[in-house]
C-alpha cells in the first residue's frame, strides 16, 4: 500500500513505515512524536545523553584495526567495536536514549520486548539507573535457551513475562508487549528494540544509534584520512545497520551492505532472510519487507542467532533495499558459525551469533577488490552465545 | 442500499442493535454456516465475521486462540468469502468482516474490496489501519458500496472522532476500555459514561455500536441512552471453545438467551 499522497510523508520511508496500529495508541504515538522532536533540539537533552553514553555505556567505542583478518582477506578491515560497550552490544545506546526520554515525559512504567534477551538486559540496565519500573516480554522458548539473561534481568529489578501465545519467540513477545502497551498507554511507556514498530519508532531508534557511524566516520577520518569503500553489518530488525549507516548514506562512495540471517539458506523453508525472501507486509505497526505465507500470515523465521531470528525488517531498510543504496545478502547459519570461528581466532574477538553473519559476508564478497577499506560493525559480544557455539562446534566435530 | 444502511434506518428507536462476532471456521468448517444460523435465529441484527490473523495485536487470549484454530484448519479469505456466499442463499442480515490488514493487502484491496461486495459483505473492521492510513482503502471500499467502519476508543480526541465519523460508513464501532478484546464490565468506569457522552455529542452521520468485554445484556444496560447497538465477541467465542462437543447447542442457547434485554 502507498502512502496515500505524495505530500502524505510523515513516518514514511519511501513506501514504507506508517503507523498501522490500533486508534488507541495513536494519540500515545503523536505525544510521543511531539516529545521527541522537542527533545532533538533540546541541547539540555543531549548533554545528558551524552553524558550517560561516555560516563555509563564506555563511548566512543574502538575502531580497531583487524590485521590478520585483514591480511587473511586482502582486504584493509576496521571493526567498529560495539561489542564493548556496557551488557555487551549496541542495544543500550537506544535503551539508554529511550529511557531518558521517557523520564523526561514524566512516565515511570517501561516495558520492553526481547527475543535473545539483550534488548531486554539494555532496558532493565537504563531502568535501574534511572530509577524506572520495568517489564520485559519474552516468548517462552526464549526464557528456557537464554536462562541467563532472564537472571540478569531480574537481578536488576525487571519482570521478565514469559510469552506462551504463537510462535513463543520474539514476533509473539512483540505483539504482546504491544497489547500491554494498548492496555496501559496512559502510563507505560514503550521502548522498541530495534528500528521496526509505528512511526516514530524507526526513526528514533535509528537516531539514538547514529553514534555509531558518527563515531566512526571520525575515527576512520582520523586514522586513514578518508572514508571506507565499504561498511557491513548484520540486518535483523537492523537497529545496529541503521545507526551504522545513516551518517554515511550521502557519501555515494561507500558501499553498504547488510546482511541477513539465511538459517537453513535462503531457498529453504527455514530462514529469517526478510529483505531477499519477503514481500511487502504490515507487521507491528509498520509496513515493510515480510516473511508471509501465500495467505498473507505471518511465517515463522528462522535463525541460529535469537537476535535475527524475526520475520520482519525495519522500513527504512526496506526503502534502502529499493532504491539500491544498500546491498543486502544473506548467511546461512553455518557461514555465521564458521566466520565467528575465523575472526575469534584471528582476532582475539569473539562476536556475537547475530554479529557473526557480518562477518561471513567476507568469505562471499566480491565487490570490494583487493586492499579496500572496509568497516564491519562488530555489534555484539559472542559471551551470551557460548552455550551454542560450544553445541554447533560439537555437533560439527561429530560430523567430521 | 447496503444492508447496514438499510438495517438502520428501518430500527425502532430506542432498541438496541445487536452484533454477535465469530472467528470465521469455527467451531469447525463443517459446523460453521449452522452456528450462524443460530445466531441469526437468536435474533442477531448484524454478523461480524472474524478473519484470523497470525499476529491479532488488537484480541485478548480467546481471539488469539480462536484465531490459531482458524488457521489451524486453512481458513483464508477466499473460504471466507466464499462462506458468507453461502449464508447469503439463506439470509439477509448484514455481514460485516473484521480482520488486521495484511492478509487483506496480501489478497489485493481492490479485488477484496470487489469480491466483498460481490458475495453480499456489507461493512469491514480494520483495527489496525487508524484514521492515518485510511485514506486509499476507503475511497476503495466505499467505491464497491461496502463501508469501511471506523473504531473510537476511550483515547481519541475530539476532532478525531468528528473525522471518524465523517469518513467512515455503516456503524461507528465504540470501544469501550482502553485495551484489547476479552476483557470484562468490571473495566467500565464513570470515565467510559464520560466517553460515550462525548462520542454522542460529536458523531453526526453514524449509528454508534459499542464492544470490548460485553459478555450479557445487564452490561449494557446502563450505557442504553447512549447507544444504537452493542458488539459480543470473546465471550461467544469462549462457549464455542469451551464447551464439550456435545455441549455446545445448550451452552450457545442459554448464553444468547441472557443477551436479550
């Protein structure tokens, strides 16, 4: 479906984003828009963010040169490294941002959704610090293969809800923190994990991770006096992707790619490659890219990565797919687990399962010739994933 | 004349419509056309047929449950509508759809939109496209002579609810709580008085039929003034889902009986 109007842009991306939700969240959503936009010019606002960026996630992240990776591959490869900033990804920039908005409004009830629990770790961290209630929804099977981030969670003062409807994964922890959020849209106040949900959801989060690529086009600057041929990240949602390629989508000379989660590979019925295999679809208040049934129900994805492993995609990704500025592609589960093993290795590194496919696209790719400059946005740390890489390891020993 | 126009302008005043919701296929596909036969002979004004969903961000439990026994069972729009070209053999009261978007525009608003009106559809509930993504769907809807009926909530402003209503055809559907489907009266407060005073002082053009945790008439009762017509969902559904096989005829009776005033 179109926007309705040329002029009829507000929250769209292209043909994609919009606000299909429910007519009782809209009145939230506009007061919510109206907050934000005030707060983006508020320098006041900013100072704080930035404050609690340097002083509580550890910004700005390294730029780390990657020398044997980058000698195994011919390639010059920088990792921006996500991976270290406070509970272990880019997640909090954004959980962070949010809360602080959402103290700013005057609201004290945060819920989130999370699917490997890492959205969910960020909220209930910017929750305890500033002094917010928080509920967490997690599909039930998540809650059982990631125990531990349950823990950490209620260790900081956060209910976790187990999610018993659907899929019991992240698509059903969405919905049903949006029907939470349809019941108590007085006064709870909703922190979306990635750039997917209504307007202006896709937007904001994406500008709370901007840091990334803002950061490292100063470091890269800095460091090589000029800018990359290329930038890679993982696409699931694409929170980390937005924020990492929003401040270079002006610079027609770096290329971007984004990569997707294949599973089983992308021709099988087990993927989570929304953006190669979808069509376009309303999930969760937005029109974008969707992994859909020939009856336009939503299909069940699938990914060795948790934090991959959803059936839709951010709009503005959608819009960037269309108009050709970012290249998206897809790794199996096995392409991720072998380039983790290779960077870990290599590098000293071990990234997260989600980060992993990232890094596969440099077994693949053949459009950055030799000696190019290229930048991997190491969004994740792989501790959360050890109790899978040591199972996939293990299976795959059995095998050979 | 669409049937929901027709339905009422032909009402007596002063009584209420009544809107009986089934999540289309169910109990079963083979039971469905008589389990709307006997909410026709119980005396139901208007049918709303539940297209399911995979992701209903709108239901409670039961219509989520409803739902995934539908698609359980292969319902999709094209069963549904060939469905409602069964019942039309048989009646004439107005049918009304009620689904999420997507499965919608996968199908093609305009050949649904055209096939509705085709086998006898007379209205469509859309929960989650709101007054902001309403406009190409509309201007389709309405061009095949099926309304697109529009949903107030206890949140909507004032000049929201005047657009609604000057938009939307066929029935203004009130939802009474701040909340999804499923729930109870004991969530109505003094506030939902306050609201349905403000709904009928602002809507012009349309009948006002009010839903969300209606399970008998004693519910409505105190809201009568105030309304054309009240919408029963979760709590129909949950006898059809809960009642033993054998069951389910009594059960569906004597719930339809205490939905008469």
């Amino acid at each position: 479906m179109q926007p309705a109007t040329k002029s009829r842009v507000k929250g769209y991306f292209g043909d994609y984003g919009g606000q299909f939700v429910p007519e009782t969240l809209i009145p939230a959503l506009e007061t919510l828009s109206d907050a934000y936009d005030a707060l983006e010019n508020d320098p006041e606002f900013h100072h704080q963010l930035d404050q609690a960026l340097h002083h509580f996630v550890g910004r700005a992240t390294p730029l780390s040169f990657a020398p044997r990776l980058s000698k195994h591959y011919g390639l010059k490869i920088y990792l921006k490294r996500e991976d270290l900033c406070h509970t272990g990804a880019h997640k909090i920039n954004n959980a962070i941002g949010q809360a602080l908005l959402a103290k700013k409004m005057g609201k004290t009830k945060i819920i989130a959704e999370t699917g490997a629990g890492q959205h969910g770790v960020a909220t209930a961290t910017a929750c305890a610090k500033y002094g917010l209630e928080c509920i967490v929804y997690m599909g039930e099977e998540d809650v059982k293969r990631q125990r531990l981030n349950v823990e950490r969670m209620q260790l900081m003062g956060a209910e976790v809800r187990p999610v018993t409807s659907g899929t019991r994964t992240l698509k059903d922890a969405t919905s049903e923190a949006i029907r939470h959020w349809v019941t108590h849209v007085e006064d709870c106040f909703y922190i979306i994990g990635s750039v997917v949900g209504p307007h202006p959801y896709p937007l904001m989060t994406r500008n709370f991770h901007r840091v990334i690529g803002l950061e490292t086009r100063e470091q890269v600057l800095a460091i090589e006096g000029r800018l990359p041929d290329a930038l890679v990240a993982c696409v699931g949602g694409g929170s980390n992707a937005a924020g990492f390629f929003h401040p270079f989508i002006d610079d027609k000379d770096v290329a971007m790619f984004g990569v997707e989660a294949a599973g089983f590979g992308v021709e099988r019925q087990k993927t989570a490659a929304t953006l190669s295999k979808g069509k376009p679809g309303v999930l969760h208040g937005s029109l974008s890219y969707l992994l859909q049934d020939q009856n336009g129900q939503v299909d069940l994805a699938h990914s060795i990565s948790a934090g991959l492993d959803y059936p839709g995609v951010g709009p503005e990704h959608s819009y960037w797919k269309d108009e050709g500025r970012v290249n998206y592609s897809a790794a199996t589960d096995q392409e991720a687990m072998r380039a983790l093993e290779t960077c870990a290795a290599m590098e000293g590194v071990i990234p997260a399962l989600e980060t992993a496919h990232a890094f596969a696209w440099l077994d693949k790719q053949q459009a950055i010739k030799d000696g190019g400059l290229v930048v991997i946005n190491c969004s994740g740390r792989g501790d959360k994933d050890m109790e899978m890489i040591t199972e996939c390891r293990a299976t795959t020993r059995g095998i050979a | 004349m669409n049937r929901l126009t027709q339905f009422f302008k032909q009402q007596p005043s002063g009584e209420l419509a009544k809107t009986l919701y089934i999540t289309a296929g169910l109990p079963s596909l083979d039971r469905f056309q008589s389990t709307l036969d006997t909410l026709v002979s119980s005396g139901a004004s208007i049918l709303e047929i539940g297209m399911p969903f995979s992701d209903p961000l709108a239901d409670g439990p039961t219509i989520q449950k409803a739902n995934e026994l539908a698609l359980h069972q292969g319902v999709n729009i094209a069963w549904i509508l060939e469905s409602v070209q069964t019942f039309r053999l048989r009646h004439e009261t107005p049918v009304v759809l009620m689904g999420y978007i997507n499965p919608v525009l996968h199908y093609g608003i305009e050949p649904f939109a055209k096939e509705c009106a085709k086998v006898g559809v007379d209205g469509v509930i859309l929960p989650d496209v709101p007054l902001e993504e309403m406009e190409r769907v509309r201007e389709i809807f309405h061009k095949h002579d099926v309304a697109l009926i529009g949903l107030l909530t206890p949140t909507s402003t004032n000049e929201r609810i005047q657009q609604l209503d000057r938009l939307c055809r066929g029935f203004l559907y009130i939802v009474m709580v701040t909340g999804v489907t499923g729930g109870d009266a004991s969530q109505y407060t003094s506030k939902t008085r306050e609201f349905l005073e403000r709904v009928r002082g602002l809507v012009k053009h349309n009948p006002v039929m009010a839903g969300f945790g209606i399970q008998q008439h004693s519910d409505i009762e105190p809201y009568k003034d105030l309304l054309d017509g009240f919408i029963v969902g979760s709590a129909l559904l949950r006898i059809l889902l809960d009642s033993e096989d054998g069951d389910v005829d009594n059960a569906l009776d004597t719930f339809l009986y205490h939905l008469q005033s």
